[in-house]
C-alpha cells in the first residue's frame, strides 16, 4: 500500500521492518518477555529481539510450537538467548504458575510484551470468562501484576528503565456502546465477536494508560504503552473461514507482512526515542490518537477495579503496618521466601483456602502433610499441585478431627515418620452445621473446629519441640479462627451444656467454636513463653470467602455463591493471611495475637480473658482423656 511509506516524526513508517526499526541498538543484558511468541508478530518480535541481544522469554500455549521457533531462531542467530514457558493467558492458574517460576527463577525483567491475542466465537474460559477479555486483556492483566515486583527490583538495581508494551489494535475503536461491558461481561445475549475483540483491545489501550498514570504517581521507572501492530497476515482469525480466507488470499497485496507488524511492538520496546514516553498509543512506530473511550482515565479506572476485584470491597486495597491488604494473596504475601528445609501439616487440605495454603507453602519449598478426611480428594489435590509444581514435596494422610480415634492415629503416624514438624495450620472446619454429636458424642462443631484440633497439637508438640531444638528455628502454630468469634453464645463457651441441644444455634456454636481457637493460641502462647519454648502460636481471621465452608446451609450456600463474586474474597486472597503468619519473617516472635488480612487484628474481649483461655484449657483436657 502506498500509505505503508509515508514516515513520520519517528522517522519510521507502516513500511518499516522491525529490523529497520532496531537497527544498531544493542539490547545486550536485557530480559524480556513476549507472550505468543509461537506464532505471527510474537515470533517476528522473539526474533528481532534476540538478534539485538536480548534474552527473551517466549509465553506459548503450545510447547512444542515454541520449541521449534526457539530452534529456528538458535539456527539462524547462534547467538541467541531464547527460552520456553508454557503459559495460557486464558486460564488463571496457568498466569499465576508462568509468573510464580519466571520470579522464582532469578531472572531480571526489563521488558514485558502483553502480545498474545484471540479472536473467536462466544465461549466461556476456564475461569468462566468470555474467551477474548479472559485471554486478551485479563490473563495479560494478571500476568502484569505478578511480574511488577520483579520489573520494579530490575529497574532499580539496574538503573534502566523498565518498559511494558500492550499490542491493542485499531479495533479498540469498533466495540460494544459502553466500551466495556463491566455488567454483563459474560452475557451471550447481544454478543457480538468483532465487538468482544474490539472490547478487549480497547482494555488494552486503558490497562496501559492506568499503569502509565500508577508509575508516575509512584515514581516507578517503568513506561507502559499500547500499540497498533497494523493489519497484517496472520492466523489470528483463524476462527472465521471467511476471513482467514480473505487475509491469505488479498492480505499480501493489502497488509503488512509479519516483519512489518512487528515493528512497531520492537519500536516501543527498545528505541531511545521512546525513552520515558509513557501512556501512549502507537501506529507505524508512531505516536497515534486512540478513540475517545481509550483516552477516559475514569473508564481506565473502572476497568482497573473491575478486574483486580477491588469493587467488590473498596477497602481491600487499604495497606497495613505489614505493607500487605485484604486484597493481597498468599502468593503476593510470601514472594522471595525461601521455605526450603521446613515441613508443616496443613489440615483440611483438600478444598478452599486448605488447598491453596498447601500450593503456596509447597510453593516456596516447604515440605507439606496434607491432612484430609476425603483420601481420594486429597490425593487429586496433591496430583494437581505436583503437577503444577514439579518440585512440590506434598503427602496426603487421613485425618478426621470430628474424631479422637482418628486424630490419635494421624498424629502416631506422623510421630512415628520421623518427619520434623515446623509449622502446624489448624485450618479445618465446618459451619452452620445442624445439631449433632460427634463419634465421641460431642457437639459437632465444637468437636471439629476446637477440640480435634487441640488434641492434634498436644499430640504433636513433642515432635515441634524436638524440631525447633534440632534445627534451631522458630515452630509456628496456626489456627484458622474467624472474626466469627465475636458472636458466640452470651456466656462464650458453654461448658456446662457443651452437648445440650436446647438453645442450640448453629452459628452461635461456630461462633464459640472459632472463639475456642482463637483463646486455644493464647493459651499457647502463654504456655511456651512461660516454658521457654520456641514455638509462636497465633490465630487468624482469614476473610470472608467464597469456600464450600458453608455447604451445610443451603441458604447461606447461596448467598455465598451468587453474591460472593461482588462481597468476598477470593480462594487466593483467603489463604493470604494464613500464609502470612505461618512463613513471613515479619511475624518472627511474635505470638499470642489474633490476624486479619496480614496484619494484627483485635479480637473480641471475651477471646482476650486469660482466665476464660486457661479454663478452655482444662476442660479441653478432660474431654480428650
């Protein structure tokens, strides 16, 4: 196309290379990362990338198309550093995993490429997301948001600016009449694939300017733009018959070539010309005027909250002494610790925040028992975990706490192991459970949520004690409780009537229960400081959660799972401050204090009575005799 040589202040036009473009700039000790690298524009922009020097790091779908690029592009530029990550960006858990190896790995980031991209039908993804938002905007927003810590610590150590590039496209001007559909983004009714494609690229233009305009607030040496690649042949409409055909058959006579598409993303990332540029938008290695709704710093606002959640409770993002917030997760939360050599028991494993407690620790090296009532569920909760992470030391063992039988055998087993003990999270629990005895004819709740939990860490203690002398580091212990523990029956804990089934509530009797835990970690604590024993003991209040905690009521079950979206946390945010207390080093010596969204909390008056802990205490003992 004529068009295609007109240059403009850059110097650069539609016509340009992204050989051209970065012709004599030496990226040489600088690390990027390119998502969709296995295809089109991503390999193009691999290529030229690692032919300047840079070491490049291709996000792929497909495995073994992006070995065969890497070759290729090893083949012709022996030189090259090239590696390979499996990442979707349309599932959430496989963002969370490339993000958690890419900064587990020790690599630098100077350079983050958002390339990867999706046209298509209506479906669903994984998480349950329209396809094209979940993969080309919210998987790239995620992936952003993981990788900051790392891109920040670069730039800082370096003394380079760090450089962020979303490759939006010319169709963020054609989408839905509001821009983004924030009420309906999943609605199939009114769906429109060029629409869906156009809302998801105009996400692109505002994600870029919104982390443009938090850089600068921030003082944060990293740029964040958008661009507009061109039209060019590749087979990114391969979901439409029509118009693949149209592309491949009028697109070399009317589109760029793929060399030309790439040029632009090459132009952003590496020019100094484009040096503290920052927020945006680019056309034929040009700074361009987006459309209206990509210029409305409101509307880049509101998508920000819409998709890191934070509508759903403005005060999430409220930071604490800790530097964390009831929106940070377990992952955000135990970044860079190293739990190699450590071994914790993590009960009620097999689901909710259980399961996500034990991913994060086994995560970051620790050895984790899961202790499941459901041996089938646990060992698929294993599988999955080893699956993501290779590394993961994850054992499953059978553990029921609503019974003493079965919680002396978990707890002879483990003694008998040799197994040390450093961390033990009480998580288990159930709620909202009708009236009825355990197998030792012990109120359900109580049995479950306190006792069986009290039993297990008397049982264990030796094992902690020998361990935290062997091994010369500080034991935690970690019970789950629940800010549910200020609403317990009047008198607290009704020990003379623990079984009596008049006046039973069920929520005043989880609400007892979870004042149990909480006085059961005072009661610790004060035991192993008189004692001079280097244990911690703590207790928590995790959030509100969507979790199938609530199982037992069919009414709060629903509530849970049609209003939890907009009012509670996530499994990820839930597991935060377990994970918190149990490995970070800020909570070292500390002990006998209750916390909520990883920072000290106050707990109720009643879980504060040291008379009150000591006789939970006694009364504890001689049930479990």
């Amino acid at each position: 196309m004529w068009l295609f040589s007109r240059k403009g202040a850059s110097g650069f036009s539609g016509s340009s290379t992204a050989e051209e473009v970065t012709q004599g700039i030496d990226g040489t000790g600088l690390t990027a990362i390119v998502t969709g690298a296995s295809s089109g524009i991503g390999t193009e922009t691999t290529r030229v990338l690692a032919l300047r020097g840079v070491h490049v790091v291709m996000g792929v779908r497909n495995m073994a198309a992006g070995q065969e690029v890497k070759e290729a592009i090893v083949k012709e530029i022996p030189t090259a550093k090239v590696d390979v990550m499996e990442l979707d960006l349309s599932s959430m858990a496989s963002v969370r995993k490339f993000a958690s190896e890419f900064n587990s790995s020790g690599l630098p980031l100077n350079i983050l490429i958002n390339n990867a991209g999706t046209t298509g039908p209506y479906m669903l993804s994984k998480d349950n997301i329209e396809m094209l938002f979940a993969t080309n905007h919210l998987g790239h927003f995620l992936l952003t948001s993981l990788l900051l810590d790392t891109m920040k610590k670069t730039t800082q150590e370096s003394g380079k600016e760090g450089r962020i590039v979303i490759v939006s496209s010319e169709g963020h001007r054609f989408t839905y009449r509001g821009g983004i559909r924030f009420d309906n983004i999943n609605d199939k009714s009114g769906y429109s694939s060029p629409f869906a494609y156009g809302q998801s690229k105009l996400a692109n233009v505002l994600h870029a300017n919104e982390l443009a305009r938090r850089f600068k607030e921030d003082g944060v040496d990293i740029t964040a733009n958008s661009l507009h690649p061109g039209a060019i042949v590749t087979n990114i409409f391969r979901h439409s018959s029509i118009l693949s055909g149209l592309v491949n058959t009028v697109g070399k006579y009317v589109l760029k070539n793929v060399q030309q598409g790439a040029a632009t993303t090459c132009y952003v990332a590496l020019h100094p010309q484009v040096k503290g540029v920052s927020g945006q938008y680019f056309s034929d290695c040009n700074i361009a005027k987006p459309g209206a709704q990509a210029k409305d710093p409101e509307l880049a606002k509101k998508l920000w909250e819409f998709s890191t959640g934070e509508r759903r409770m403005w005060w999430f993002s409220r930071k604490g002494p800790s530097g964390f917030s009831a929106s940070s997760t377990a992952e955000e939360v135990t970044q860079g610790i190293d739990g190699t050599g450590l071994t914790a028991i993590v009960t009620g494993a097999s689901s909710g925040i259980g399961t996500e407690t034990t991913r994060v620790l086994a995560l970051r090296g620790v050895h984790v028992v899961m202790g499941v009532r459901n041996m089938s569920a646990g060992k698929e909760v294993k599988e999955a975990i080893v699956k993501e992470i290779p590394t993961a030391k994850v054992d499953a063992m059978e553990l029921d706490l609503s019974s003493m039988a079965s919680v002396r055998k978990f707890a002879s087993e483990y003694n008998s192991s040799g197994l040390p003990l450093n961390i033990l999270i009480n998580n288990a629990g159930i709620m909202a459970v009708p009236y009825m005895l355990s197998k030792d004819n012990i109120e359900m709740q109580f049995a479950t949520n306190h006792l069986g939990h009290f039993l297990l860490t008397n049982l264990l203690l030796d094992t902690m004690k020998k361990t935290t002398r062997k091994s010369r580091k500080e034991g935690r212990i970690v019970n789950v409780s629940s800010m549910a523990h200020r609403y317990p029956y009047r008198e607290g804990i009704r020990f003379d009537k623990i079984n009596d089934k008049s006046g039973y509530s069920s929520l005043f009797a989880y609400g007892q229960s979870k004042l149990a835990n909480v006085l059961h970690a005072n009661e610790l604590a004060r035991r192993f400081k008189e004692d001079g024993v280097d244990i911690t003991a703590n207790s928590l209040h995790p959030g509100a959660i969507v979790t199938n905690l609530f199982r037992c009521s069919s009414i709060v079950s629903g509530l849970v799972n049609t209003v939890g979206k907009l009012v509670l946390k996530n499994v990820q945010q839930g597991a935060a401050t377990t994970c918190y207390v149990a490995l970070h080093p800020q909570v070292k010596g500390v002990s006998g204090q209750y916390f909520s969204d990883c920072n000290i909390a106050k707990p109720s008056s009643q879980a504060k009575d040291p008379e009150l802990a000591k006789k939970l205490w006694e009364f504890s003992m001689n049930l479990v005799k």
